[in-house]
C-alpha cells in the first residue's frame, strides 16, 4: 500500500505552484489526500508556508500548531514544515513548535522530497499536480526571488536572488498543463519584467510570452507582479497584438510622490510612473490595470497622501488594492525609518483611498452593462456559473455570475462547463461583481 502524503498551502499563488510541483515529483509512490480532508492518519503532512507580513505569519503559525495537535492526536505519522515563514525563522520554529519533526526553506523542495522518500526526477520538473479549484486556469511561475530593493519587502531575504526558469521548461510546463485542461495562464513571479536578465542577459517576457501563445490549447495568457521601473515595452506590443494576451496587466505601482517613491526605493519617479501609465493606455487600447497603493509609508504626510489620491483619481485604475505599510523585521525600512504615521491615520487614509476607488471601479463595471463578453466558467455555485472575462484575474478581482438555465448547454450538466468558454451579456453591476446571462446562439 503507498504511504498517504497530505499538504496545506499558506500564502500566494507562487506556493501553490511549488506544492503542485512537489506533488508530481512525488509520483505514484503516494496516496495524495486533498488539503481539506481530515483523515483518521495520514503518513506524512507538509505545511507549506507563507512569511511575508504579519497577518501571513499568524496563519501559517496556526496552521503548524493545529498540524501538530493533529500529529499529537496520532493522526500524523510525521509533521514537516517548509516555506517563507521557515526560511524567515530556522533558528526561532523549531524550539518553539517541537511537534515538527522536520523543517526546510523556501528553495528546499528537493531535500523536501527526499524527506518523505520520494525520488527528485528532472524529467519530471515540468509536471504538475492540479489543486486548484479552477478547472481551466493555472498561475505559471516564471521566475523565483528578486533583486529589487524595496525598503518595505521582506521576499528578497526569503526567497533570494532573482532566477528565471528556462524558456524551454516553461513551454513544456505550459504544454502539460494544456493537456490537464487548463486555458487560462496566470503569469507570475517576484517581477515578471525581470524574467530572463540572468539567463538571456535581457528582458525575455516578450518572447516568452509569444512562445506560451503558441501553445495549442492555451487561449489566455494574464501578466501579474510587473514593475514599473524599466518595464520592457516590447511586452505592450505582444499585448496590443497577440490576441491571447490578456488586455490586462497587473502591475503594483505602490506610490506616486516622488519623497515616498524614494522612501520606499522603488528607482521609479512619478513622471516617470505617469509615462508608463500613458503609453499603457495609448498603446495597449482598452487595457485594464490593476494595482496597489500602500499607504502611510513612513515619510508620507498629508500632502503625499494628497498627491496620491489625485494620481488615482487621474489614472483612473479599472482595479485597485490599497494596504497600510506594516513595518517587517530585516527590511531596509524596519531598520533606517521609524514607523511615524499613526495607526488611525493609516485606517483613515486607507478608507479614504478605497472609496475614491470604488467609484472608479463601480463607473467602469457600469460601462460594460450591455455589452456581449466571453468568459472562463470557473465554477458552478448552487444554481449559478460563476466566470471571468479578460478583464477579471483570478482571486484579486470580481467575478461574472451568471444565473444557470437547464437546458442551456444540451446534454452537459454544468460541472461539465467548467473550465470552458461560453458568451454571455452583461446585464448588471456593482463596484465588484457583474451579473450576465447566457447568449443563446
């Protein structure tokens, strides 16, 4: 009988993709029991963890000691801990959860595997095992740590050094994940822009993105995490010209004052940020960006944040996150910069931010009532197919929910129209959410 392997994954999308690759690499030898399964004894659990701030930590912190209540009750054979909040931690966890037996960092998949007995295969490097929820889509990490200096971030002293995955790999992770069903691509890592400087000695998101395109059954390709600050323009092209990629780009602009850009040491100006935002729009018709804003950086007075407000106001983001600059140990920031804003001044100012926000977004999901759009089928809720058009990323955006009629698709039931294309009409919306129905051809 092969030995039952389960994992819990804490934190980003780029863990998911390392679970799913740890679980092809564990081949057939296991009995994969799905994360929320709660069986009388599993031989081995892997919590894969996240570290980045606070709130992550605390998840992660109780995902380990529940995992070790479990393994207390006799129902764990052995309990092995891996991931940013142990790469951030390997002295302190181990002495304060001694119900882990084992613990390893975030690059440490290999000694991972060999842990639980497994042999690590290179011919099995581009495979995965699917555990996400969305039949048709799947985030494809590009690249892994960073090289970026931000004052605030913490990830380049969890996961190191930037270092892309070859083109040739990626391709070939794309073409299996085609034959799983999946096709709607994510892009993401630290930085996409970055990808390839280190193996190419150039910014390759461009080709690469062509090269993914070509890959039968892929149909959407969706760029996240891209930075500012020497964004390749060649990627604006593939985007305006290649038809499978996205009109949408997720790219984290953090500020617009040039004292808190500074501050923050993003090595991007705010003209320099507006520019970048006009030739999106000029170049890239109809593109819809997301981003973030922090608020209350240290540095950031009532005229920043004033700045701020006007720039999205400007700019007019069809998507928009907004968090309050949480002070992280070992960051350049937690050691140079006191943490001088007050907290009710960060909630203040981060409320405000949000409703100037959601009047954008409510204008631009009003624009599209009445327009005939296709979307990925996601999921079917109760009587209702929950989906996304090009302009809605997976977990960061809203969603297009359409009410199910019987009959509406011949003899597939439902279930079977997830992770397929259909069209449908925008009949309704709110600053989040759209609601459609069915185009009857």
């Amino acid at each position: 009988m092969p030995k039952s392997l389960q994992v819990l994954t804490l934190g980003c999308s780029k863990n998911t993709v390392d679970t799913e690759h740890l679980l092809f690499q564990a081949g057939d030898a296991f009995d994969v029991v799905p994360a929320e399964a709660r069986p009388d004894f599993v031989d081995y659990l892997l919590v894969n963890t996240c570290g980045f701030i606070g709130d992550a930590k605390e998840e992660s912190i109780q995902a380990i000691l529940e995992a070790g209540q479990r393994k207390e009750r006799g129902e764990v054979g052995k309990l092995i801990v891996f991931g940013c909040l142990s790469q951030r931690y390997p002295t302190e966890l181990p002495g304060l959860i001694p119900e882990v037996d084992e613990w390893y960092g975030a690059r440490d998949l290999v000694p991972v595997l060999k842990a639980i007995g497994a042999a690590p295969s290179p011919e099995r490097r581009c495979g995965r095992v699917r555990t996400e929820g969305r039949p048709g889509t799947a985030f494809l990490k590009i690249s892994e740590g960073c090289d970026r200096s931000c004052a605030y971030c913490a990830i380049p002293g969890i996961r190191g050094a930037h270092r892309s995955v070859p083109m040739e790999d990626l391709v070939a992770e794309a073409r299996f994940l085609s034959s799983k069903g999946v096709r709607e691509l994510v892009i993401i890592a630290q930085d996409t822009t970055y990808y390839g400087l280190d193996l190419y000695r150039r910014r390759a998101l461009a080709e690469l993105l062509q090269r993914l395109s070509e890959v039968e059954g892929i149909e959407w390709l969706r760029i996240h995490y891209s930075y500012p600050s020497g964004f390749p323009r060649d990627v604006l092209e593939q985007m305006a010209s290649n038809p499978k990629v996205c009109p949408y780009l997720d790219i984290p602009l953090q500020h617009i004052s040039d004292r808190v850009l500074s501050l923050m040491q993003r090595h991007c100006t705010g003209a320099e940020t507006r520019a970048l935002v006009r030739d999106l729009r000029e170049k890239v018709p109809g593109v819809v960006l997301r981003t973030t804003m922090i608020v209350g950086h240290p540095g950031e007075g009532e005229r920043e944040f004033g700045e701020l407000l006007d720039f999205v106001r400007e700019a007019r983001f069809e998507r928009l996150g907004a968090f309050k600059y949480s002070e992280e140990e070992g960051t350049y920031g937690a050691e140079h910069y006191a943490d001088d804003v007050p907290e009710e001044v960060k909630e203040a100012r981060l409320a405000e931010l949000m409703e100037t926000q959601r009047e954008i977004s409510l204008a631009f999901n009003q624009s599209r009532v009445g327009t005939v759009e296709r979307v990925l089928v996601d999921a079917f809720d109760g009587d209702t197919l929950v989906c996304r058009s090009r302009y809605e990323s997976p977990d960061v955006d809203g969603e297009i929910l359409v009410r199910y009629e019987a009959g509406a698709f011949g003899l597939r039931i439902p279930a079977e129209v997830c992770g397929t294309f259909i069209d449908v009409r925008i009949i309704g919306a709110d600053e989040y959410d759209l609601i459609a129905e069915i185009v009857k051809n």
